[in-house]
C-alpha cells in the first residue's frame, strides 16, 4: 500500500467542540466521514468512554482508518456505507441516539494521492473519480455521455467554471473522435478551450472542472441534503452535528438546514413563543468559523474550510 496521509483540519476546535455534548454517560458520536480516522483517533484518545461509529464510502478508507484504529478494540464500529444511511448505521450499531455527528466533507488527501483513484489532475490517469468503487458512474461516463448543455450545468454549478460552455463544447466536439479515457487529454483540451488570459492566472485551469466532476461522480450534494436532517434526528438532547464544508454549495446547505432548524415559526412581532412552536435546535457558531493563518500555513486543506455547528435543545 502506498503510504498516503491526512491531516485533520480544525482538529482541536472540533474537539472542543463536541466536549459539552459527550458529557453523558456512554456517548456515541457518529464520525460520518470517517477517511483516514484522523478526527476518530483525537476522539477516542480525549473521550475516555467514547464509542465512535466510523462511516465512509471508500473501502480503501475503510481498510486503512480500521487499522490505524486497532488499539481501540471495540470501541469503534465501522461501517462501509453512504452517510445519508445514518439511521440505518445507528440502529444496526445498537443505537437509538447519539452525542454527536461529525461531517468533514470531501475527499481526503489519500484519495487524492492516490494516482489510480483518477481525483487528481496532475497526474495522468484513469478518469475515474469514484469514492467506492463498486458505484456505476465515472467521470469518463460523464464526459462521453453528458449533453454539452447539462455537462455545462455541471462545470458552472459545482466547480463555478466561468468558461463552462467553451469547455463543454470542447469536450463534446473531442469525444466524437475518440472518448475520453484518461485525464492528461482533458487537463490539455481545458488549457486550450479557456482564452488565453485566463490561463495565466489562478493556478491550473483544470481544477474547478475536476472539483465538479467528482462533485458529480459522487452525488455530493443530493447526499449531503439528505443526510443533513436524517442526522439532526438521530441526535440526543444536548447532541451536537459539526460541520466541516469545504465547497460554497455545501456551507450553503448547511447554513440554510441549521437556520431552518434554529428559527422558530412564530411571527416575530408576538412577545412569546407559544407551546410547541418552540425551535428544537440552537446555533452553537455564530456565522462560520474558518482556520487561522498558522493552520493553512501548515495544512492547505484548512484554507477554505467553513465550521458550524448546532445542538439539539436538551428536553
Ligand atoms: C475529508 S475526508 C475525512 C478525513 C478524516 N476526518 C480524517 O481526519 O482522516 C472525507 C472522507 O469522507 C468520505 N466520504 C465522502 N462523502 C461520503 C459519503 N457521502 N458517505 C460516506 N463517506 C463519504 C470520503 O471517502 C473520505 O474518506
């Protein structure tokens, strides 16, 4: 195996964080991307009575996350599955509730690292981009089957590709003579389909087409949406979620569910909020936190991470 790493982002804040909702006797925090077992290790190591339920849909993670975790015995449990599953992960776990869910979204530096896995474009290699392996859609697939007109969608929506609809033409026009197989033909037909300007600035021109199509790959978002709410339900009283974003449409998602959940739905001008009407979660981050300068100077995964967390009102 390739030693590949990770490291944790925002880890101490995140450890702060989930202290007051541990608290209680035998919590369970739900590690909902449980990648190389970074934040888990910090977890266990802090929480003396802490059960962790490791989730992650890369088997390859997995493998890696059970091994550097062996020590802790079973006070882990692993699960290979999507983590708008939760529910289902919890019950199967022997839970009903939980303390605390952790998202640290994304993909982590191993599966970047890792050549084969096709995430990265500095290096030729198969266009892949799937997080488990056993899932259908590549990004090959998109590439030779997507219109111009939704591939474009896709550029401009999840990666904010300006030049979206250069590129998918490009990519549609190119695909007629031969499909796309490897990355290091679309790193180049991005270079040439962008205008020449636009080339010189802002670091490699094929970064926000690969970001989009992974986003894609993996149905990011639509699982993300999903799993956001599944997780606020599972929280015990005083549980806490925490979110780690590291894309604008993520920290969307999140700000715009934990707002839902936060506000209640009683006019404002009323001078009491009435039984039952009350909100049944508050914001525990005012606005989203971000890394200090001394982080991302160590660690450049933690430049455009976004942090907010909420907790269910104890009953
Ligand atoms: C940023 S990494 C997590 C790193 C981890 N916190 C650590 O310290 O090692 C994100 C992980 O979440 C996994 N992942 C992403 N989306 C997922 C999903 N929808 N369901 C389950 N796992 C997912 C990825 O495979 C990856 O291993």
């Amino acid at each position: 195996m390739t030693e590949a790493s990770h490291v944790p982002v925002l880890l101490e804040r995140v450890l702060d964080l989930l202290e007051p909702s541990v608290a209680v006797d035998r919590p369970v925090v739900v590690d909902a991307t449980l990648g190389l077992g970074g934040h888990t290790e910090a977890m266990l190591n802090r929480f003396a009575d802490l059960h962790v339920i490791g989730i992650d849909r890369d088997p390859e993670a997995l493998a890696r996350a059970k091994t550097r975790l062996a020590a802790f015995g079973d006070r882990v449990t692993f699960a290979h599955a999507v983590y708008d599953e939760i529910a289902e992960v919890v019950a199967e776990a022997g839970f009903r509730t939980v303390s605390g869910v952790l998202f640290d979204l994304g993909v982590s530096s191993m599966q970047l690292d890792l050549a084969d896995r096709g995430f990265a474009y500095a290096q030729d290699a198969p266009l892949d981009m799937r997080m488990n392996p056993e899932d259908e859609l590549t990004a090959a697939d998109i590439l030779n089957t997507y219109t111009s007109r939704d591939l474009a969608k896709v550029l401009r929506e999840y990666g904010e590709e300006k030049f979206a609809k250069r590129i998918a033409d490009a990519v549609v026009a190119e695909r007629a003579r031969e499909p796309f197989t490897d990355s290091a033909r679309l790193v180049d037909l991005i270079r040439t389909s962008i205008p020449a300007a636009a080339r010189r600035t802002g670091g490699n021109p094929a970064k926000r087409t690969f970001q989009a199509l992974r986003i894609e790959v993996n149905d990011e978002l639509g699982v993300y949406r999903r799993a956001l709410p599944a997780s606020l339900e599972i929280l015990a009283p005083g549980g806490r979620v925490v979110v780690l974003a590291y894309h604008s449409l993520e920290d969307r998602i999140t700000k715009r569910a934990f707002t839902e959940v936060t506000t209640t739905d009683v006019p404002r001008d009323l001078p009491f909020v009435p039984e039952g009407h009350e909100a049944r979660f508050r914001l525990v981050t005012r606005g989203a936190e971000m890394a200090t300068e001394a982080e991302i100077d160590e660690n450049s995964r933690a430049r455009s991470v976004r942090l907010r967390v909420v907790e269910r009102i104890a009953a």
